[in-house]
C-alpha cells in the first residue's frame, strides 16, 4: 500500500518538499486554502491517513490544521524532514538582523576550498529541493538561514553548527511577545549535534546575560576585535554594522579550519544585497542610503550608528505589532536625526510618539510623498545624509522590501533629474 503524505502550502518551499516526498515514492495531498487546484478541505477525521504531516513555515501555531496534528511524532517542518535526508553536513543561521548576508558569506568563503556549499532555507533554494538534486553529497555543506517560523517545527532537524547573528523585537503579529519569539529562536539549540559549534554575537547579551548563554556551551564573539590585515578598508565588513557579521563569522571560520587568507579573500570580494544600506546617490554633500531591506528597529538603529553627518530618516509600512514608543525613544537617542519622514500605515501613530521627543517630525501617507519631502529639506543642508531605513514590513504598500527598495531607487532619480542642482 503507498502511504501518504499531507504537505500544507503550496509555496516554494511546499512544492519543494511535496517533489522530495514523491520522489520518494509517497502519495502527495497538497493543502492550501488560496492557491487553486490544491485541497481545502483538512480536518481531524484525516489524521490517520497520514504517515507524515509537512508544514510550510507560513502556518501558524493557531492555525487550525496545525493545532489538529499538535503533538504527533509524524509532523516535520520542511527543514526537518529535509535535513533528514541530506547526507552532508548542514550549518544553521539564525538571529533578527544579519542573517542573510552572513549565510551569503559563509558560502562566499568556505566555497574557496569546496565546491558542494550551498545556501538554503530562507535564502536560495529550499533545503529539500537541494536534497532531491545530485548535490545530495557528504562531502557537501548546506548552510541554511532559518527564520522564527521555520524554527516552530524542529522534528527531524539536526545541525552541525549553528551562528546567532543577535536578537531584538521582531514578528510579534506572529508570536505575540518577544519571550515568545525568542523561544522560537532558542529551540535551534536543541538541534545541534554533540560536537555541533554552538557561536553567538555580543549584541545578544543585551537580551540575556552571559551566563545564560555560556550555560549552552555558547562561544560568545566579541564585536571589538581588531580587523584581521589585508581586508581592505573598501569591504562592507570594515564598518558597522557589517563589521559584526564578520567577527561573528571569522570566529566560527577559523574554528572549523579555514584558511585566514581564504577568509580576507572572500571578505573584500563581497558584495551586500540589493536594497540592504549602500549609497545609491553622492554629490555636492548629499549621500542617499537605500536599506529597504530593514525590517525591524535594530536595523534602523544599525544604519544609524553607520552615519556621521546629519540625518533625514524616511521611515514607515506596516506593523509587525511592535512598540511604536520604544521605536521613537530608539531614534530620539541618534541626536545626528535631524528630520524625520514617516509614511504608510504605522507612519501617524509613529509622528505622534516622536512629538513627545521633540523631533522634527512629518508625516505623508504615500512613500512617494514622503520622498519628495526628504529631497526638499535635504536642499537646506551643506552636508546630509538622507536614509531610506523603514524598519517596518513593507506589505502596506508593496508585496516584498524589493519592490519598495525599487519603487525609492526609481523614485529618487526621478525627482532628481528634476532637480539637476542637488
């Protein structure tokens, strides 16, 4: 008799993990309640036809398809019953901010000396889609971003090492409260194997203290350390907040034997992401930084501590049910903010919180607008940094950070072309 297979979501990773399945040799029922030709209709009578449940990340703990397997030895995340079928060895990357330029850099890196590294999860391709490929190898090395909600199923997960970039309030829309989140995140723990490098940046001593973390066999990286020589001072990694990727990295490096010139190397070839803090304009004393990619407060602050002149902050989107109180406090304390420009749907309750700190606050409600502004206060100043880091998800008025970082990169050249002056 063939056994069956419930995968619920049919996204990229859902498809993925449905063709391992059947490849397999299962019989797939792929469950998505909005994309057609796909099942609707899960409910508790069907437990039993199951041999294994597999799990998108996008389904919640209150999602009434997960609450009904709760508690079953058979339900896997796509990670998990991935990763127990991938024969070589597999790193994990997780924390709040950093962790897909810190993946891209590992790969960067241990891609010198082998050429089976791959990076998965969260960023590239699914873990399972590497499984079912001819990359499946024990010489190969997966390295694989992992986000809060592909950490909520850990069955069948083990790693061999695992990096924890830092922590700070995010995704509480998904997880209700930061304690909440942060077990989320700490359950990776669990999955590290007996001899797995277990390495944490400093910046997480500032959720919880030293002793909690070295009580886990943490190696904890200092972010002080000098930069090692030959990394030329042109790397994104010779300044923060890049610069704590690479002590984080470095550490993690040396310790699982590569070369410090493989690790140089491949530092100053690096490149960040599109839409994640680089100049996109410089002239006549004005700098214009795109950093769509943040997402949450500590991205924005990081940004912040990047800059020496004077700032104008264009900030705003959609909540994640974040503290819009402890973001303005946050950006009150970064006394090189000048303006503030704030749009989308958290934008006016964000104006008022920054009232109560006496900033220079405006709010617009469209991101067009908002940049427009910004421009105009820029023509005031000799010297001035203007920062496109909204610090908040971008769903409110666009589908993802990459068509807000291309709708401000485009935005800006247009107002520019207008005004040849600035």
């Amino acid at each position: 008799m063939v056994q069956a297979v419930a995968v619920f979501g049919a996204g990229v990773s859902g498809i993925a993990v449905a063709s391992l399945a059947k490849k397999e040799g299962y019989k797939i029922d792929l469950f998505d309640e909005r994309e057609k030709g796909c099942r609707s209709d899960f409910d508790e009578s069907q437990l039993d036809l199951y041999t294994h449940f597999i799990f998108s990340p996008g389904f919640s703990q209150s999602h009434p398809w997960r609450k009904w397997t709760e508690g079953r030895s058979n339900v896997y995340g796509e990670l998990g019953f991935s990763a127990q079928r991938w024969r070589g060895k597999l790193i994990g990357v997780t924390g709040t901010n950093g962790k897909t330029s810190l993946t891209r850099f590992l790969k960067l890196c241990l891609s010198k000396r082998n050429p089976y590294v791959h990076a998965v999860g969260n960023i590239g391709i699914p873990l399972s889609e590497l499984v079912a490929s001819d990359h499946n190898r024990e010489d190969a090395i997966a390295i694989c971003e992992i986000s809060s909600f592909q950490a909520e199923l850990l069955n069948g997960l083990v790693l061999d090492a695992l990096l924890w970039t830092n922590f700070s309030e995010d995704h509480l829309d998904r997880h209700g409260d930061i304690g909440t989140y942060f077990k989320a995140k700490f359950g990776l723990r669990s999955t590290l194997n007996e001899e797995g490098y277990f390495f944490v940046g400093a910046q997480n001593l500032l959720y919880k203290e030293r002793d909690f973390w070295t009580e886990q066999r943490a190696i904890i990286v200092s972010h002080d350390s000098s930069l090692p020589s030959g990394l030329s001072e042109a790397s994104v990694f010779s300044s923060y907040p890049q610069r704590w990727n690479f002590h984080l990295a470095h550490a993690f490096l040396k310790c699982y034997g590569v070369d410090e010139s493989d690790i140089v190397s491949a530092a100053n070839e690096f490149f960040l992401d599109a839409h994640r803090l680089h100049v996109i304009y410089e002239h006549a004393g004005l700098r214009i930084w795109d950093d769509s990619k943040s997402t949450n407060l500590n991205s924005v602050l990081g940004a912040l501590e990047h800059l020496e002149e004077a700032v104008i902050w264009i900030g705003g989107g959609a909540s994640k049910k974040e503290s819009i109180a402890r973001y303005a406090k946050g950006i009150s304390h970064h006394k090189n903010v000048e303006q503030v420009v704030l749009y989308g749907e958290v934008g006016r309750a964000l104006e008022e919180e920054c009232l109560n700190y006496s900033m220079n606050v405006l709010y617009k409600k469209d991101l067009g607008e908002a940049i427009r502004c910004a421009l105009k206060f820029a023509e005031s100043y000799k010297r001035v940094e203007l920062l496109f880091s909204p610090g908040f998800a971008s769903f409110d008025q666009f589908s993802s950070y990459q068509e807000r970082g291309k709708y401000f990169t485009d935005y800006v050249f247009s107002l520019l072309k207008q005004n040849p002056s600035l």
